[in-house]
C-alpha cells in the first residue's frame, strides 16, 4: 500500500503524509455526505459505520476495481 502512496506523492510533489491527508479529508466529506446513494456505498465500504483509515479504503477500492473490471 505504501508504494501506491508513494507514487501518487511523486507524481503530484507531495509526501506520502500530504496525501494520506488528502485522502483521508475527501474520505471525511463522502463518508459524511447525505445522498442517498452516497450513503449506500459507503454501507459497503464500512458495513461498521466506522471510516476505514487509508490503506483499508484504497485496498477496498481496488479490490472492487478488480472485480468489474475482470
């Protein structure tokens, strides 16, 4: 997960903590969003209602990816 991270920094000239505060304040804004069909998917995302910290978002995300895409 951590190369992933890393190379998003790189290519926008960040640090991997500027990014994982980036993510992590976009996930905030979605996670707290009221539509309707924002809320479904985060229920999939975090079933717990708790918000999944980075790395567990990414790896959801891409596992997700993967299987439409396959």
């Amino acid at each position: 997960m951590k190369g992933i991270l890393n190379k998003v920094a790189n290519i926008h000239s960040a640090s991997v903590d500027e990014v994982t505060t980036e993510i992590s304040r976009a996930m905030m804004i979605s996670f707290n969003n009221p539509d309707p069909k924002v809320r479904e998917a985060w229920s999939h995302i975090a079933p717990d209602g708790e918000i999944p910290d980075v790395e567990q978002f990414i790896e959801y995300i891409s596992n997700y990816v993967k299987k439409k895409i396959s």
